[in-house]
C-alpha cells in the first residue's frame, strides 16, 4: 500500500470482542474481512462475510490490525510475524491499543513509515467513533488511507498526525476521571455526585457544543480567569492515583466482580452492558438526526491559532 489506493482487504490478529466487533463492522462495509487467531477452527461465531485463519494468507493484505493482550513483547511478536509473511509488501499496520506508546511499539519494525495505531471503543460494532493515530514514521498518506478504511465501515474519525500516548479521547477521559477520584478519596464528593453532575450537565453541554466551542460561546475572558486560578488547585496528574490501584488489587474491579465503586451485586451483567450499549446508539443516532446541524449563521469556522500575545 502507498497509501494513494483505497483498502479493500483486512486481516485482524485477534479475535476476542474487539476483534469480533471490528471485523464485523470492516466486513459489513465490503471489505475482504479475514480473523487470524489459534482457535480459527472452532470458531462458530463469525460474523457474516468473515473468514478465519490460523496462520498468515497467502495473499498480503492492506492492512492489518492487531488486538493482542496489551503487552509490547507480545505486539511486537505479532508485528514481526506481519513482515515477515510478507516482506515484499507494504502491508500498512495498525495497533489496537489504547494507551501504549506507539514510538516503543514500532522500535524494532523494518518499516516503521507503515506503522499506525487504530483505537476503537467498546461495543466496537455499535459505537460511532474511532481515533487513526500516525505512527512515529508513518506520512499523512499512510494514516489518511487508514482513516479513510475506517471511515468505510461508518465511524466517524478523529485523525491524529502525531503518535501520543491514550490518543485524544482517552487523554480527556483520563484527565477527568483522575480528579474525580481524587475528590472521591478526599471526601469532596461521591460518586453518585460525580456521575449526577457528568449526566445532567457536562455531557449535555459537551453533546451540544464540545469541549472548546463551549468555552467560546460563554467567553474566554471569564474561562481564563477561572483557569488561573483553579487549575493550580487540581491534583497532580504525575502518578496514578492509588484509589483506583487499590481497588483493582483487592478484585474490586466494577460490575463483573460484582462491586466497584458501586454495588452491583444481583444486577445482570450482560443486560446491564446490552442496555448501555443500546442507549449508547440511541443516543448517537439522536444527536445525529436532531442536534448535528447548525442553523444558518451559526457555525463557526476553523481557524489557525496564534502563539504568544
């Protein structure tokens, strides 16, 4: 692939429910959707339109994207197995990860200009936006063509450049999460008042306006004030904080355990994801049909920002 023709045939290393949830979605927009996993012969689960493969095609594929357990030895494995089934082939290939650096995951690839990272969230076959990251190598071309594949299947995409760690919604959800518990653990706040107050007012307001535009609308003046002086005042965003470590070590670790930070003893756990799941999609196709258009002489448009003063 140079990036310049389309993708048409996919394989993904992988198949747990992101694999599935991904493959799904590739093979339902028309893509030559192929899974690659040792247990390819007794799969009885896959989705429409793909096949299974224990070992590498043949044929090269466009592109490959991996969802393998989170650890580097084991991408990395997986990455060199990629180039060398075929080394004659630009095979553009894409990291499922969420949060590990993509600089250290394409360290030893012999053609790191072909390196991305693809980050879905769950249910991947349902929800309505994916993040295409730049590998530390890879040229606009290469992550404009991954884009443009994921797009096919009916993502929306954030396109992201430049390789950072978490890509963009993670980084914001992490940011937000990390002073939420941090009032938790002080007292401040519980988290029936966390998740009241992200229901019925960020996440309105976000659905409505973003992050950014919001604060353009009510005026930087009065954001830039508030800024100077609560931002100081936050928790430091250098280490994890040890509520969340805590917990996760005493296998309190959320709804399938049963106990998390809430009590989810006797709640269904599969009806309990289906339900978000469905009110997920309920709620992305309303903003799409009601809320995504502006009205005349109300959309803003984009401009370069300025540095300094």
């Amino acid at each position: 692939m140079n990036g310049k023709t389309p993708i048409q045939s996919v394989l993904i290393i992988g198949y747990g429910v992101m694999g599935r949830g991904v493959s799904a979605t590739f093979a339902a927009a028309g893509f030559d959707t192929m899974v690659k996993s040792s247990r390819a012969a007794e799969l009885d689960d896959l989705p429409p339109g793909v096949t299974a493969t224990a070992d590498f095609p043949a044929a090269a594929p466009d592109l490959v994207i991996e969802f393998v357990p989170e650890d580097v030895t084991i991408k990395q494995q997986v990455f060199a197995g990629v180039e060398a089934a075929w080394p004659d082939d630009d095979v553009i290939i894409a990291t499922g990860t969420s949060g590990m650096s993509l600089d250290t995951l394409a360290a030893p690839l012999a053609k790191p200009q072909l390196f991305t990272g693809v980050h879905y969230f769950m249910p991947a076959d349902t929800t309505a936006v994916a993040e295409v990251m730049a590998g530390p190598g890879a040229p606009a071309e290469i992550v404009d063509a991954v884009a443009d594949a994921v797009r096919r299947t009916g993502k929306e995409i954030v396109t992201l450049y430049k390789p950072i760690v978490g890509f963009l919604i993670n980084r914001l959800q992490h940011i937000i999460l990390h002073e939420a518990y941090y009032l938790v653990e002080e007292g401040v706040a519980t988290p029936e008042d966390i998740d009241m107050a992200a229901r019925k007012m960020l996440a309105p307001r976000m659905c409505l306006n973003g992050l950014i535009e919001q604060k353009d609308t009510s005026g930087l003046e009065i954001h830039a004030l508030a800024q100077s002086s609560i931002v100081p005042e936050l928790h430091p965003v250098d280490t994890p904080n040890p509520l969340i470590q805590d917990m996760v070590a005493r296998g309190e670790v959320g709804l399938s355990a049963g106990e998390g930070f809430y009590d989810w003893d006797g709640c269904d756990v599969d009806l309990v994801r289906k339900q978000s799941s469905e009110r997920l999609r309920k709620l992305s196709k309303f903003l799409d049909d009601e809320l995504s258009e502006y009205a005349p002489g109300t959309k803003p448009k984009t401009r370069e920002l300025k540095r300094g003063r």
